[in-house]
C-alpha cells in the first residue's frame, strides 16, 4: 500500500510541477539543482540535504516541496531529457533513427540518467512524450499493434543499455586481443580466434556503431516484416 502511495505521489509531481515562475525553493528549482549536480558529480551527489544546501536551505524545507529521493530522482530525470524530436516529416525509418540520435545524446549528455532505475512503465511527461514519438513512426511501419510497445522497449532499451556502456567502458585497444591470444585456442573457440586475426577485437570503448548496425538490422527485418 505505501508502494502504491508513493507512486500515486510521483505521479503527481511529474504532471502538476510548473515550468515557468519558479524559486530556487520550489519544485522547479530543486529540480534543476539537483540536475546540475548530478551533470557535475553523478546521481550517487544527490541527496536531499546535499542539494537542500545548494540551494542554502535546510533538507527540511525541500521536504515541503518534494517527498523525498526517490520522488526528486523521477523529476530529474523527466526534466532532464526534455521534449522529443519534432517529426520531421521523413518515412518512419528515418524518424525511428532520428529518435534514436536524440536519445543517445540526452544520454550522454547527461550520464547519470543511465544509472536511474526503471522501476516501471513511463508515466512522466517527457517521458511519455518521447514513448510516443517511438510508437508513432513504428506505427506507420505496418507493424500489429500489439507488437508495438515489445518492439519499441527493444528499441529504447538498446539505445540505453548500448549508451551506458560507451560511459562506463575503458577502451583498452589491441591490449583486450593480446590478451585473449594469450590463452584462447582455435579448438575451444574458434570463432573468436578467427576475429582476433582481423582485429575485429580492439575495442575503442565506442558502442555507437554496434548501436547503428543493430537498429539498421532491426528495421531491414521490420521493412521485410511488414511488407
């Protein structure tokens, strides 16, 4: 039941907060403080006294305002990544790829945002919206409707989990094949042994062209799907 409530709470906050006359002290402006420390010091900065004393108030005083970390994390992040794309009038693949650019860079934009928990369906504004502008284009596609929303949270989640990975990755180049050669035999494995010969292997620490090949393979299979 408490679960209930604070979710109930949440929702609240996310749809009834106000974008314009805000004070440092109100729901608006403890938002965008708590946003700017996290930008500067990761998600794990925030805590309600923490951004309570950036503002130059009491943790108490923002408990006035917000319910408390969870609610204020659930803000963040809604406000954080803005508005989606506007369609740009292109076919449904193109918009689909554009959705996929705004999201990656609002990710890496803001990295902490990849270390918040989805803890279940989107309920905020933003966040709906930018579901929203997924499901419209994949719509058009000709895809059934009740494929929509699997094939739109494998979208989303790829661009998130691919994302995370390029922030928390430390490139080690040809060192990671170095390695494997030193203990990988062609009998055990040998597809991996025939990649390490190419050098398919070094790794750069950049997901994004797994991110493009992937998502281009999704929607060739969808064309195809649909068709």
């Amino acid at each position: 039941m408490s679960g209930d409530k604070s979710a109930a709470a949440t929702f609240r906050l996310l749809w009834e907060t106000k974008e314009s006359a805000r004070s440092s002290l109100s729901v608006g402006g403890i938002v965008e403080a708590a946003i700017a420390l996290a930008d500067a010091e990761g998600l794990g900065a925030v805590s309600m006294q923490r951004v309570a004393g950036e503002l130059g108030y009491t943790a108490m005083a923002l408990y006035r305002h917000v319910p408390g970390k969870d609610q204020l994390v659930a803000l963040m992040a809604d406000r954080a990544q803005g508005r989606p794309p506007a369609e740009s009038g292109q076919e449904w693949r193109a918009e689909i790829l554009n959705w996929a650019d705004a999201a990656w860079d609002f990710y890496l934009a803001h990295p902490w945002m990849l270390r918040v928990a989805t803890t279940g369906a989107p309920t905020g504004p933003n966040e709906l919206a930018w579901f929203e502008a997924l499901l419209r284009p994949l719509a058009r596609s000709g895809l059934a409707a009740e494929n929509l929303v699997a094939t739109a949270m494998f979208i989303s989640s790829a661009v998130r989990d691919l994302a995370r990975i390029t922030t928390e990755i430390v490139p080690s180049g040809t060192d990671y094949g170095n390695l494997l050669a030193q203990v990988v035999r062609p009998d055990q494995f040998p597809t991996l042994v025939s990649l390490m010969a190419t050098g398919a292997l070094e790794d750069d620490g950049d997901a994004r062209p797994a991110l493009d090949f992937g998502l281009n393979l999704i929607l060739d299979g969808l064309r195809t799907h649909t068709s």
